[in-house]
C-alpha cells in the first residue's frame, strides 16, 4: 500500500545526509592538509635529505625538522643545531602549556647520513628504550629525549630525529578519545516519549488480539501462533500509525532552530563545540571554576617579598615590567653591604635569577622570555630590576646571569621542573666560588615541610600568612650547600636510577631536605572586571558557586570576599590538612591536603551541599574532577557547569555535564575540551541568564506544542480503532498524514522559537532569578 512516513522520513534522512555530507567533506580536506604536509626525510641511496609527505614516513626512517615546523611523528632526538645537542620544543597543542621545554640528544649521531645503530623500545605508551650504536654503545632514552607529535621546533635552527611510532601509534594519537556524548534534558524526554509510544503501540496490538478471541467459543483455541504473529503484525502497523506522536521533524526542527539560535550565542561565546546544550545552560544548578586566570587575569604582578626577618614592598607603588618599585627601604638594605641583610638579599636575587625554567631568546637585539607560567616571568622581571639580569643558557648549559653590569656563570648540574603534583621545582647548581647549591622554590605548605629550624622560620611565616590575608600569590625560597663527596654520592645514586628508569625524582628529591630558608615572593594576580557581579548573579538565582583553586587557603579566601563569594556575615568552616577542628558555618573552605586523607566521601558531600560556598585550595587536577563527579553521581538530576583556562581544569571540564572553557594565556586546551568557549568569567552570566534561559524556554515551548498538536492529530486513529477491531486501518488521507509536520505545521512554531522574546536582555541581566 502507500506509505505511511515516507515523505518525512526522506526528508528527515536527506537533511541529515546534507549536513553530514559537508561535516564529512570539512574533516577530509583538514586530514589532507594534515596528511600532505611536507618534511625533509634523509633519502638512504643519495644519502641527501628530501620532501616528503608525513603520510609516507616510516618507523626507523631520520627526518630533519626545522625552526617553527611541527613534529610529523614522534621522534627520538639525535642531533640538534646547538653544540649541546639541546632543542627548545612547544607543547601548547599537546598539553596546554605555554611553556618551552629543552630536549637533549643522548646520541653522538654528528654525521646523521651514516648513522648505523639499534634502537629498542616499548609499545607506545610511557616511553623507554635504549639505542645501541654500530660501535656497540648503549644510550638509554627517556622522555627527555622524545620529540612528540603535535609539539613544536623553537629557538633552535633545525634537528635529526629517528622516528619511532608514526600515525596512530603515537603518544598524542595514543592519548585522544572520543568526546563523552552529552544529552539535554529534551532529549531524553523525547526518548522516553518514544518509549511510552513502543508500549502504547503494543496494547493496541493486544488489543486487536483480545478482540478477535472474544468472539469466538474457545479462547484458548483460536490463540493460535497464527493470531500471535498476526498480533506482532499489528504492533508494527500501529507503531507506525503512532509515529507522529514523536515525529520524525521534532528533531530536524530542533536542529534548525539551534543552528540559527548558535549565531545569536556568538556575541558572547567564542567557539561552540556543541549545540545539544544551549537549554541546559538555562538549568544549571552548580557553578566549578577554577580561580587562576578564570576569577583573576593570570596577569602577574610583582608586589612583595621578605628576606630574613625584614617584609619588603610598598602597597600602591609604581608597576613597570610586572614589578612594584619605589621601595626606598629595600634598595637600601641591597646596596649597603655592612647591613646584615646584605648578604641575604644577594642569596635572595641570586635564587630569582636562575631557579627557573625560562628560556631567553634574542631578538632584535632584545632579551625575550619564554616562560612556563606568568609567575615565572614575575619572578625573573623582579631579578632583572634589581640588577640580577638572567642571560641565557650556553650551548654547555651554563646559566649566564649578569650581576650589575658584570657576568657570572653557573653550571646546572640538575633539574627537576614544577609540577602539580610536586608543587615545587628543584636544581642543582655549581657556583662561581665552586660551591654546590640545591635550590628550591615552591608552594610553601610543601617546601616548609623539608626546611630545618630556623631562627627566621616564624617571622616567615607571619609574612606569608600577611601576604595571603591580602590576596597575594606566594612561594618560598630555600637552599641548601652539599659538599663535593655528598653531590658525587648522589649523581651516581641518580645515574643507576637514570639507567633503571625508576625513582628518578625520588633521588633527586633526597638532596632537596633540610633546607635554608632565602624568601618569600608575593604576587598580585587581579580579578577580572564584573566577577564580583557575575558571581553575586548566581547565588540570587540560586546557583551553587564553588571554586577549585591550586592556591593557599589565605590567598583563596581572600579572593573569595573579592568576588562576593563570601561576605561578613558567613562564618568559615576551615578543614585544613594541619587542624583538625573548625567553626560550623555556612562557608566552607578545604584543603587538598585534607581531601586526601579524609578522601572525597558522602559524609564531605553532606557538609559541602549544606553551605552556601565551598572553597577548595591546594587541588590537583584528579581531586577537581572527582568533586564533580561525587556531585553528580549523588544528585543525576543537578545540572553542573565547570569553567577554567588551563590543561589542569580539563579533567574537571569534560566530568560535568556543560564544560566552559576561557582562552587565556595559559594555552588553548581547555577550550578545546570545553563545549562553549569564552573570553571572560562575566560572560558566563550572559551565556546562562540570557541564552540558556532563553533557550530553556523556546525549546521547551517547541517540544511541548509538538507533542499537543500531534496528540489532537493522532488520537483520533487511535478512537477509531474500537471501531475497526484494532486492524490498523488509517483514519486519514496517507498523503495529508505524511505533510502534516512538515508543511502544515512547522514554520509557526519555528518562527516563535527564534523571534519570541519574553523579556529584554537588560531585565534577564538585571534580574538573573
């Protein structure tokens, strides 16, 4: 007979077709342009390096990369421009970061063309290996040797590399998962319409079944396999006749109206890597953000410092280059050298200029920085200023700092670079009086921990706690002199590790205790404009904020009482990892420290949802996502938002249901796992008052006005079944069934989906509840 859904159907199925037709066509040209980039590949019979595509390269075939161009596959370094074999790499598309990072060349391979060896590793995963040269030597190779895909070539001319996994096999192709799909609410209303329309259409084909038994003398009978196949029959006539109780068009008419409402979204969202959520934003019931370049601007600004007993800095002085000047005081006590501080501020300067990872390059005729995190380049400015100007390191990996005008070397003997995980960051130095210092600086809750006593240790302490009260970012600085037998002990306990490939910061770690106090640093990193008012938007709306910070408590409440999120009038219940006792209120504030020995269970669950206002400081990325996930895995029907701008807000952005991410200076990985991607903290409120609201509102006008005018529609087939026995027979004309969604009845309820406008903008900005 004539078709009951056909016309939809195909129109549902061309639509789909059209849009997946470009998306696919779009995805294939950007794999051309990926797969067809070129790179010079050593050519084995002319021995000369020729283009190639990366599509043809091969496991164990040398390649030369030059100065900006990305890394075709993962490779192991062999030799580099630089006399050291050193390579300065970027990892911002593979881990967020900014940062340049060095890689060195564990082989001799001078002459690549001839180069003859073995090189033995792993399957792709955490990589070890070794290479065995034709002259029967063995280099063991670890990741700081690995030049992976997706990471760039900076500060250094050109490189040799072997390749080791190519395609899939490499780590970042190993590392991609497909993104976990997310669902509105409509949506899986829809899905339970759908669910209620299999059952209801199961009844009407019992009920065809009952009907024709009743007429006969034997029930049992006349319920042959025959009637029972019949009846099965039946169920897909009127599964069908009931289609339109969830049309096949709700779904293409939702699609149209959020495409053409995504346009609207871009006065305030960036980039947009969904649209199944714009309604969801409109019922969020949990705010997680990150505080460090969400709340604030990750625009660092030098305020304060302490050496010995003395505070230095002065409040509302002059910022030049990231550095509070105008401190009389300080100057002072640097240039008079019978001060007995003197000493002390020279140790002081001297940690600042070369306890770090940036990397200076020359340019036109300037020293520019590259440095892993704004506080970094704070702290070097700061050194700089002063007359501790950080030069470089030399192709022997000598730091290069000049001291008033005057050069002086020191040889890196070792590094170990800021985690978040260590939260700290370690080196090992030889300075010019031939004395071998360990430096360290860190959060000071972990760098305390491995400090001896010490008779500044108090007044340190009440510094940084001063510091913190006032919203100031802080580090502590300490070292330590070994002797020459102790240093030897330990660079050949670091060198068995180092061959092992086990517990290598372990060994490293174990110089780093009983250390010295140096200083303290305190810097500024101020809040973005109109948080404060976007926050005190959601909680009058009734949105739950809380902030998952990598800071101290001090520096995390203080920020908390800067943007409204606590006031006066909130008595604090402090869980820290060294107290145990609080004061019960309606603010809380912990500790990561705490979170890991209480660990994140029910009984926090129930103190955190009773307040108001949860402060987390000293979080790792892992303790972030797992606070979400306890939300949501004890509350399905809450809607959670998490917002950040670093790699270390990504777990905690893919865990909840709508990600947010900011671009910011801290890479571009968060964005890229976010659904929404925006410039500002304030523009979240516009994103959830306005067009989630909004979109809340006009999608659920839509699906609720589907529902009813298909109800009125279809009901009337299914009354005129009592009269047909249930036999499925059609009501309608088939051709008026079929174009009752599309034609009839679309364009007016799409019409008012895009044009309806409850309110102005000002009034939902105005009044967010």
């Amino acid at each position: 007979g004539q078709p009951t859904i056909l016309l939809p159907l195909m129109f549902v199925i061309t639509v789909s077709a059209v849009k997946d037709i470009f998306e696919d066509m779009k995805r294939h040209k950007s794999d051309n342009v990926e797969n067809t980039r070129k790179v010079l590949r050593l050519d084995k019979k002319t021995k000369t390096f020729v283009l190639d595509s990366w599509k043809n390269l091969r496991v164990g075939q040398i390649i030369q990369v030059r100065q900006d161009q990305y890394f075709p596959a993962d490779l192991a370094l062999l030799r580099s421009a630089n006399n050291n074999g050193i390579a300065y790499v970027e990892t911002k598309n593979l881990d967020g970061e900014t940062n340049l990072k060095h890689k060195a060349a564990v082989v001799d391979a001078s002459a690549c063309t001839t180069f003859r060896g073995t090189l033995t590793c792993e399957a792709p995963n955490d990589f070890e290996g070794t290479v065995k040269t034709a002259d029967n030597v063995t280099y063991s190779l670890d990741h700081n040797s690995i030049l992976l895909r997706g990471t760039s070539l900076r500060n250094t001319e050109w490189v040799y590399g072997i390749v080791i996994y190519t395609g899939h096999d490499s780590k970042i192709m190993k590392n991609s998962s497909k993104s976990r799909t997310k669902f509105s609410k409509t949506n899986k209303q829809i899905i339970l319409s759908f669910s209620l329309l299999v059952l209801h259409s199961m009844n009407s084909g019992l009920s065809e079944l009952v009907k024709l038994t009743t007429h006969t003398s034997t029930l049992l009978v006349r319920m042959t396999l025959t009637r029972i196949s019949d009846s099965v029959t039946r169920f897909g006539t009127w599964l069908l006749l009931f289609a339109n109780f969830v049309p096949i068009s709700l779904i293409v008419t939702l699609e149209v109206v959020k495409f053409l409402w995504d346009a609207e979204i871009y006065d305030v969202a960036k980039d947009l890597n969904t649209k199944n959520l714009n309604e969801q934003l409109g019922q969020v019931d949990y705010v997680f953000s990150d505080k460090t370049g969400t709340l604030t601007c990750n625009l660092m600004e030098y305020k304060k410092h302490s050496v010995g007993k003395y505070s230095y800095g002065v409040d509302g002085a002059q910022i030049t280059d990231g550095v509070e000047k105008d401190d009389e005081i300080f100057e002072a006590h640097m240039n008079d050298k019978n001060h007995p501080n003197y000493k002390n501020i020279q140790n002081f300067l001297t940690h600042l200029a070369i306890c770090h990872t940036v990397v200076a390059e020359a340019k036109d005729g300037k020293i520019l920085y590259n440095a892993s995190s704004p506080d970094e380049l704070a702290l070097v400015n700061c050194g700089k200023y002063f007359g501790y100007f950080f030069k470089g390191r030399d192709d022997d990996n000598n730091i290069e700092v000049e001291v008033n005008g005057k050069s002086v070397i020191y040889q890196l003997l070792g590094v170990i670079e800021f985690s978040s995980d260590r939260k700290r960051m370690t080196i090992i130095v030889r300075t010019p009086e031939n004395k071998i210092m360990v430096l360290c600086k860190g959060a000071d809750s972990i760098v305390q921990a491995r400090l001896s006593d010490s008779k500044v240790l108090g007044a340190t302490v009440q510094h940084l706690e001063s510091y913190a009260s006032g919203g100031l970012r802080t580090l502590l600085l300490a070292e330590k002199e070994l002797s020459e037998a102790e240093y030897q002990n330990f660079k050949e306990e670091y060198r068995v590790a180092a061959s092992s490939m086990i517990k290598r910061d372990e060994k490293m770690e174990e110089v780093a205790d009983r250390l010295e106090i140096v200083g303290t640093t305190a810097i500024e990193d101020k809040l973005q404009d109109d948080v404060d008012k976007a926050i005190f938007a959601m909680k009058k709306a009734g949105i739950k904020v809380w902030v998952l910070t990598g800071d101290k408590i001090e520096t995390a409440i203080n920020i908390g009482f800067s943007c409204q999120l606590l006031n006066d009038k909130m008595e604090l219940y402090v869980i820290d990892g060294a107290s145990k006792e609080g004061l019960r209120t309606s603010g809380t504030v912990v500790s990561g420290e705490s979170l890991f020995k209480i660990r994140i269970t029910k009984q926090f669950l129930k103190l955190a949802c009773s307040s108001s206002v949860l402060i987390a400081c000293r979080m790792s990325p892992k303790q972030k996502a797992d606070i979400v996930r306890l939300i949501i895995a004890n509350n399905p029907s809450l809607i959670t938002l998490a917002i950040g701008d670093g790699a270390n807000d990504v777990n905690m952005i893919n865990a909840a249901h709508i990600g947010v991410g900011i671009s910011g200076v801290e890479g571009q990985q968060a964005v890229s796992a976010s659904d929404y991607a925006i410039g500002q903290f304030k523009f979240l409120k516009n994103l959830l008052f306005v067009h989630g609201r909004e979109s809340y509102r006009k999608n659920s006008y839509l699906v609720c006005y589907t529902f009813y005018k298909n109800v009125l529609f279809v009901m009337p087939q299914f009354w005129f079944g009592f009269y047909s026995a249930f036999s499925g027979q059609v009501f309608y004309e088939k051709w008026i069934y079929q174009i009752f969604n599309i034609i009839f009845t679309a364009f007016p309820i799409i019409i008012f989906a895009l044009f309806d406008q409850q309110k102005s903008r000002h009034h939902f900005m105005q009044n967010p509840k």
